[in-house]
C-alpha cells in the first residue's frame, strides 16, 4: 500500500484511539467516581452509627460524651426519627455498677427496650459492644470465646494513649470489620469497642464493581466501534480530496503527452533546418526541458496507477545474476563518462516479481549513486540470500546524506541536494516510485548512510 495510503489509515487509527481513550476515560471517571461515592457514604455511615452506639453506652455509663460523639449523636438525631433514635442497651453487656443517676435511666428505659428494638435502624443492628479493662481483656467475656472474639488490642493500646481510635481491620477469614474503641476513663470497663462487620456492604461494592466491569466492556467495544466511524467521518473530506487529486494527476499526465511531443517534434524539425548557432542553441533547450518534462509526466503517471492500484505487475522467477549483469552493463559506460568505476559483486539466489519494474528500481538507485558521486568514485551492486528474502545492495563511497535528511528520502519532491546542474536535474520523484514498485512486490527498502563516507540502500525481495 502506498505511503499515502498507509498515513491516512495511520491517521484514522490515531483518531479512532483518540477517541476511543477520551471517550473510555469519561467512562472509567464516572465508573470510578460513582464507585469511590457509594464506597465513601458506606464508610461515613457506618462511622455514624457506631459513633452514635458509642455515645449510646457512653450515655449508659453514665458519662458525659466527648465533643465528637455529642456531634454524631445529634447528627444521626437530625437523619432519623426520634422513635427509632432513643437509646438503647442493646448489644450491651457490661458488668459494671453504675451511678445512681444511671441505674434509673436503665429501669425507666428497659421497659420499652423490646419495643424500641424492632425499630433500630439497620445500621445498628449489625453493631456489636466489647467492654474491655485496662490489659485489654473482655470483661463480659474472660474466656475469649466466639461470640466476642472480635477484639483488636492495638486499637485499645492507640485508645489508651489518644483517648479515641477509628480503624479498619481484616480478620483470619479475610471478613473486615471497622471498630471504634473510645477511653472511658473508668477503672471498669476502661475501654470500649464498637465494631460492624462490612462483609454485606463488601458483597455490594463487589456487585457493583462487577456490574461496573460487564458494563465497561460493553461499552468499550461499542465506543471502539463508534470512534472508527467517527475518525472515518473525519477523514472522509480528506480522503475525497486525495482521490480528486489521483484523477487529476492521471488525466492530465495522459494530456500533456501530445503536446509535449508535438513541442519535441517542433524543435526537431527545426534542428533539421540548420538554423544559427543560437537558435540550435535555443532549440536543443526546448528539446531538454521537453525530455525533462516528458519525465516527469512519465513518474507521475507511474505513481497515480501506483496510488489506485492499477498496475499491473507480473510475477516470474527472476536470476538475480542475470538481473545484476544486465543492469550492470547499462549503467558502467554512463560511470565510464563520469570517471566512476560500477561494478558488480556477489549475486546469488532467484526472486520473484516483475522484471522490467525491479530493473527500473536498480537503475533509479545507480543513477542516483551516479549523480552525487565524484569522479573517481566506485558503486557497487550485489545480492545474497537473506532468510525468505534476496537482498540487493547498491553501495557508493560517495559524499554521504546527512542524518536529517534521511526520514524524508523517500518523500515526493524531497531533493537533498539543491545545487545540483542541469545534466544531474532530478524531480525528486525516483525514490518515491522505487519504494512504491517494492513494496507493491511484497518487499522493502531503507537506506543507511554517514556523511562522508557513502550511502548503502538495501532491496529486499521475496525469494523463489
């Protein structure tokens, strides 16, 4: 496929990523986003409510709450109804003689202690109550046994130390819990922990994220679909307008033949006339610039049928050697006349292509050697197997192409050298059609040079 070809289609892929990766990354924020919100409010809800159980027991005890609890308590107050907010004993089962004062609020609140229960919300339910002393040992339970082994010693050592502690801990069976643990200043229980397992809030944000993922895939493949038809769309006018150019170039190229050979034919016939030196002179620039031009349309020609696909390019088993000689026999009386020894190297192997178009290749490549290499310069052309291929290489120990110029060789037009004189005068076109005419034959081309110490341009073809 021709270059252009190939960069439209490059283009259209880098649109179509482009779109793709913005479009899926507006996916994934609001994927991410909504997943980190629902994550955040399980979180705040669940410290609420065992905040609002801490101050419960707190209130229980017989304590004034600290500044946060009293916070959260007429924060969950304000959220709920009150019928479903008075406190409650609940979950609690602590062994200590409380004040006076907080012995009758117990008897005045147990009586309605089963009424009030069915009516706690569902955050509190889950939450159980561990009474800790000093050592960290549960109070209500000595023996340590399954029903309150939910106990995390760090956080009574950090609550010990800082009054209050707020963690997330995993257990052996990998099920999280979030505890609360709060100093209560008393010889017994000198500590209390909160705690509410999230396995269920963990099973929802595991759905989720799953539901998350299927949607996301879905989405994927239908985004992907619509940013190729979307960078199609973009390119359409492009792609239209390059068409309208290759129809161009074709028509016109077969519409400047004839008059290009009637100007010919014009100044031939008035060489044949025997005219004065400067009108010979005249007429021999008409006859220059008309080959030149008859050129030029030739390549253009070429490289439109290249660009739509329409030429026809036989494919035959082709001797390398036989293919090297003959070449070599064309180009060593032009390096003859210019003091430039071509000479011919290794040539083994068959390859398969069109003969006439990979002989046109090798002479574009010796007449290029040929135009930048000084008098008394050597070009050499040789091939050797390589794998499935036959490489071809055209050597020349000529001035050499300067690093920057070496990613545009194979551009239309690109001309490294703009002093070149009239007997050298290219179009910049003959680099363009030789990779064009390789790669129409399944093959490749680069080239590798240093300044000053030659080029080498390397053809590879598909072996017979």
């Amino acid at each position: 496929m021709h270059w252009t070809l190939k960069m439209l289609r490059t283009l259209r892929l880098k649109l179509t990523l482009l779109y793709f990766v913005f479009a899926l990354g507006l996916v994934v924020l609001l994927g991410a986003g909504s997943y980190i919100m629902l994550s955040y409010y399980f979180q705040q809800s669940t410290d609420l409510a065992l905040q609002y159980k801490m101050a419960t027991e707190f209130r229980l005890l017989g304590l004034s709450l600290p500044r946060g609890l009293e916070q959260s308590e007429q924060i969950w107050l304000a959220n709920n109804p009150p019928s479903a907010s008075a406190p409650t004993a609940v979950s609690s089962s602590i062994p200590v003689t409380p004040h006076p004062s907080s012995s009758d609020k117990k008897e005045s609140s147990n009586d309605d202690d089963n009424e009030d229960e069915d009516e706690i919300e569902g955050e509190l339910s889950p939450i159980f109550v561990v009474p800790l002393d000093s050592s960290g040992k549960d109070i209500a339970n000595p023996q340590n046994t399954p029903a309150t082994k939910i106990i995390d010693l760090s956080a009574s050592v950090a609550a010990m130390k800082n009054g209050v502690d707020l963690r997330t801990i995993t257990m052996n069976n990998g099920i999280r819990v979030r505890l609360l643990t709060y100093q209560t200043g008393l010889d017994s229980p000198a500590v209390l922990q909160v705690g509410r397992q999230l396995s269920d809030q963990d099973r929802v944000l595991d759905q989720y994220l799953t539901s998350l993922l299927i949607l996301g895939s879905i989405a994927s493949f239908m985004l992907a679909f619509v940013s190729w038809w979307l960078a199609g769309r973009s390119l359409g006018p492009a792609q239209k307008a390059w068409d309208q150019q290759q129809n161009f170039v074709s028509n016109a190229s077969h519409e400047l033949r004839t008059p290009l050979t009637l100007v010919r034919a014009t100044a031939e016939f008035g060489l044949r006339a025997h005219p004065s030196r400067e009108q010979g002179q005249v007429l021999h620039d008409i006859i220059d610039e008309t080959d030149y031009m008859n050129r030029l349309v030739d390549d253009l020609l070429l490289l439109s049928r290249l660009d739509a696909h329409r030429l026809q390019l036989t494919r035959e088993v082709i001797p390398v050697s036989e293919l090297v000689a003959e070449t070599i026999r064309q180009m060593e009386k032009l390096g003859r006349g210019k003091g430039i020894a071509v000479t011919m190297e290794t040539a083994k192997g068959n390859i398969v292509g069109d003969r006439a178009r990979v002989r046109q290749v090798l002479l574009i490549l010796l007449d290029n050697a040929l135009r930048f290499t000084p008098a008394g310069g050597a070009i050499h052309l040789g091939a050797q197997p390589s794998g499935k291929f036959i490489e071809m290489v055209v050597a020349d120990n000529g001035p050499g192409i300067s690093p920057e110029h070496l990613p545009h060789l194979f551009e239309r037009f690109y001309q490294v050298h703009t002093n070149a004189t009239n007997d050298s005068r290219s179009n910049g076109l003959g680099l363009s059609i030789a990779k064009a005419l390789i790669e129409a034959q399944h093959g490749s081309i680069h080239i590798k040079s240093t300044a000053g110490k030659g080029t080498y341009v390397h053809l590879l073809l598909p072996a017979a």
